[in-house]
C-alpha cells in the first residue's frame, strides 16, 4: 500500500511544477535554512553524523526548510532523498530528518536499507516522544540533538523502545474531542427532556452545555497544534462560556416555545416539498535511493 501511495505521489509531482526548484542546496550534513540552530549546535550534530558514516557508512542528513512550499512533507522529503542520493548506492542506507517551521511538521525519511533497523514504529516514536516534547517547549536544539543520537541508535540496533505511558499526546487527541462531542449529544438529550418536563434549570444547564462544548471542541482542535495547555485552554473556555450563557438565558416559556417550533417545523417541510419538485561543501550522497519508509508528525 505505501508503495502505491509513493507511485501516485510521483505521478502527481510530475503534473505539478518541478519540485526540485524548492530544494536547497547539500552544503553539509545540517541544512538549516530557518537559522534554527546555533553554530555551535550545527558544528556538533554535523561531527556526530560524520562520525557515524565513518564508522558504518550510514548518510544521514538534518534538514531545517522554512517551508514546504505546498508539498506534503512525506513528497518533498521523499524527492528530495532521491534527488540528492542520501545513502550508499548499493546498501541505500540514507536517512532524512526534514523540519519545516512554517507548517510544523516533521518527518524521518528512511532508506531502503535501513527500514529493517529504523522501522515506521521507531520513528514515529523518535517524532512523538523526543521531537515533539522538546519542540512544543522551544526546545528545537535539543529535540534535534537528542533525535539524531536516537535515529543513530536505531540504525545500530541499539534503540529501546519508549513506554507506552510516557506521551498521552495521541490518547488526548482521540479523548477529548470525542469526550466534547458526547457532551453536545447528551446535552441536546437533556435539552429536549428538559421541555417536555417544563424543567426551567435543566433548560438552562443543557443549553450552556451545548454551546459551551462547541466552542470548547474547536478551541482544542484549533489550539493543539501550537501550544501544549490545549486542554487547559478548552476547559477553561468551555467554564467561561458556560456561566456566560447559563446567566444570560431567560426564564422560557415552554408552551410558547413549543408552537414557534412546531410553525417553523411546518414551514420547513412546505419548503422542502416545493424544492424537490423544482551539491558543494565537501559533502554529497552517495546515490542511495528512498522507498517511502519513515514516519511524519506535528508539533
């Protein structure tokens, strides 16, 4: 399946503009165009990395791009494995640490030849629980740092595995919004029973609900890609929200309420019926090429 997904995504770069135009130049191995890192930083993962190729002939290059300039990340770091030929020709053992600050995405673009070692699984751990943490924090030098020592150790054999435990990120991604949306339905539940019972506090208490659960949701959905108090944030909207509306809405009369729905529900369906009838620096790849294997991620 993924290899299909490579072939289309190769079909499609060939329809749209050269994407190559976008790709920086292979100065060394840490190519960083946003100025994330410090000299000194840069100076100490490039000795890093040569070290490892010196000893095991791995390629492996750190790329900080401003943008991806309408690409997904999974092509342009794909294509651009390729285009410089990151890896030895015959072992295809390449590997890609790709940035991008404007979109805030991540991806680790693995080599033919190391997919056994540095599996989908590994580095979609390395982005979740190394890169992902540190970057939310500001912490882009360390992230990156700690990242390279860890991709490194996968491609030895060395890299333990993180704890399920040790980053919620995904289980609050899944949690929260659908813990949102159950609110809205059962509110909406509530709101109705609260009218037939003639139930003026639950009235009020499930319609503050509602509305408060909206805007909770899309204040998490919108928020959690930039900030790591999502949740906070949410929660306290949802309280603010909430109080606003269970102050402001008036004492409602049921019956009265009752015949404006029933009259707007009747327009409804009259209008319903009428509308059916109408390369330099010293350095450079090895020619080793890229099969799609890697994982990607957002800060």
């Amino acid at each position: 399946m993924k290899k299909i997904i490579i072939f289309l995504l190769l079909i499609l770069n060939f329809l749209n503009a050269d994407i190559s135009q976008y790709f920086p130049k292979l100065e060394g191995r840490v190519i960083d165009e946003a100025n994330l890192l410090s000299p000194e930083v840069k100076k100490d993962i490039n000795n890093i990395l040569k070290n490892e190729e010196n000893k095991s002939s791995n390629q492996i290059v750190v790329v900080i791009l401003n943008s991806l300039n309408g690409y997904s990340i999974e092509e342009f770091s794909y294509q651009l494995g390729r285009f410089w030929g990151i890896g030895q020709k015959d072992k295809n053992n390449g590997v890609l640490l790709v940035v991008s600050m404007k979109e805030r995405e991540i991806r680790i673009e693995v080599g033919y030849g190391l997919e056994g070692a540095l599996t989908d699984k590994i580095s979609h751990e390395i982005i979740n629980y190394t890169i992902k943490p540190n970057f939310k924090a500001s912490q882009y030098e360390l992230g990156i740092l700690k990242s390279v020592n860890e991709i490194i150790k996968a491609t030895q054999g060395e890299y333990v595995a993180k704890p399920k435990n040790t980053d919620f990120s995904s289980f609050f991604n899944v949690t929260v919004p659908l813990g949102f949306f159950t609110l809205i339905f059962v509110s909406m539940l509530m709101n109705g029973i609260s009218r037939k019972l003639k139930n003026q506090v639950l009235y009020k208490i499930t319609n503050s609900s509602m509305s408060s659960s909206f805007f909770a949701f899309f204040t998490y959905v919108a928020s959690q890609p930039f900030v790591s108090y999502s949740l906070a944030l949410a929660l306290i909207i949802f309280v603010v929200v909430f109080i606003f509306n269970y102050i402001n809405i008036k004492k409602v009369d049921f019956d009265k309420l009752s015949k404006i729905e029933y009259i707007n529900s009747s327009k409804n369906s009259s209008s319903f019926g009428s509308f059916d009838s109408s390369t330099s620096g010293g350095f450079s790849g090895g020619g080793g090429s890229f099969g799609g294997g890697g994982a990607s991620g957002r800060w």
